[in-house]
C-alpha cells in the first residue's frame, strides 16, 4: 500500500474521454488506463467512442491484417 497516492495531474486545454465514467474531462482526472486522450478539443474527446469504432472497423477490414484464409480451401 503506498503512503501517498499520486493524483492525476491535468493540463487545461487537452481533453480526454473517460472510459469508466463515459465523459469528457479537461485535464486528465482519471488514470491513463481508464481514457481516451489528449484530444486539443471537447468536440474531438466527445467523438472519442465513434473515432475508435471507425479504427476498430477499417482494422478489422484490413486485407493486411486479416488472419482469415483468402482463397479457397487446400484439397488435400
């Protein structure tokens, strides 16, 4: 158990979304592992859910990266 928990310290101007709480916070307040960020802009922070749903899709979709057979099946 630490003597001295280490507060999150934020930075006005950098947005961040939380994970946990499901908001926008300007300045880090929750730990690095439970948000999205730094976004320079509320408005990009609050688009933080969509803005990995589009990444997790093109990534998904990635020819490059799909570990699925392409052609068909070796007959062998």
């Amino acid at each position: 158990m630490a003597l001295f928990k280490k507060r999150t310290v934020g930075k006005p101007g950098e947005w961040y979304y939380c994970l946990v709480h499901k908001k926008v916070e300007e300045g880090p307040e929750c730990p690095a592992k439970d948000r999205f960020g730094p976004y320079t802009t509320r408005a990009e922070a609050q688009q933080a859910m969509d803005l990995a749903r589009e990444r997790n899709l093109e990534w998904e979709n990635d020819p490059r990266w799909h570990d699925a057979p392409t052609g068909p099946p070796d007959e062998n």
